[in-house]
C-alpha cells in the first residue's frame, strides 16, 4: 500500500493509501486514513491536480519546504519547474515528461521532503519548464 495525497482541481484533499493508481488507468481508488471498514473511494485522475506519494500522512510541521536542489547531491533525471495553475510551484527531477501525456512524475528537489515523489496532472499546469 503507498501512503497517498490527492489534490483536487477544486481545492479539496483526499489523504489514505491507494495499491491500484497506474499512471496509464484513469481510475484508482483511495482508502481513506482511519476508515478500515470504510469502502474505498472512487478517484477519478483528471479531477486531479496532482497525487502525493508520501512518507507520512501527517507530515512535519516543523519542515521548512524549499524548491531548491541540495548543492552536493547529483540530480536523478532532468531538473523541472512546474506552476500549476492555481499559481502553487514545484521543483524536481523528471525522466516521464512529455507534453502530450496526460501526467508524469516529478521527484521533489528537497530530499527532506515529506513527498517522495508526485503525479503531476499535465491538464492542471500552468507551465513545465526544464531548468
């Protein structure tokens, strides 16, 4: 099971785990943190905005986020910048993107981040820029 953030084009968040999300399948489904009898919900990718592959469903308050790459470490794949289009930024490496997909991963430039990786939905950026 992969802990899990999904981030709606509307605002709204979803947290819980998913084993089903395929980045070729439109439909994956969440269940939702705490509800173990609960029925796992339905997520549809293109009312997406992104989806948080995460370390904890709590994450660390006290972590200052950063989009800058650590200065030592070698970046695995091509540097990224991807603004959204509700004006959030996000700063990684990428070996998947292609304009005409309809997502691909991104992995965060801050190593101490609670994502360790992310879906980005292609249809809800503003911009994806190599840097």
């Amino acid at each position: 099971m992969n802990q899990v953030v999904a981030r709606f084009l509307d605002g709204t968040t979803l947290k819980g785990q998913t084993n089903d999300f395929l980045p070729a399948k439109e439909l994956f489904h969440i269940s939702a943190n705490g509800s173990v009898e609960a029925k796992p919900l339905e997520v549809k990718v293109p009312d997406l905005k992104a989806l948080y592959f995460v370390r904890s469903l709590n994450g660390d308050p006290e972590h200052q986020k950063t989009n800058e790459f650590p200065p030592q470490a070698p970046a695995p794949g091509r540097k990224v910048k991807v603004t959204f289009k509700d004006g959030e930024v996000l700063v990684g490496t990428t070996q998947g993107y292609q304009p005409g997909r309809p997502g691909f991963f991104l992995l965060p430039a801050d190593p101490r981040s609670n994502n360790e990786r992310c879906y980005i939905v292609t249809s809800a950026t503003q911009s994806v820029a190599f840097v």
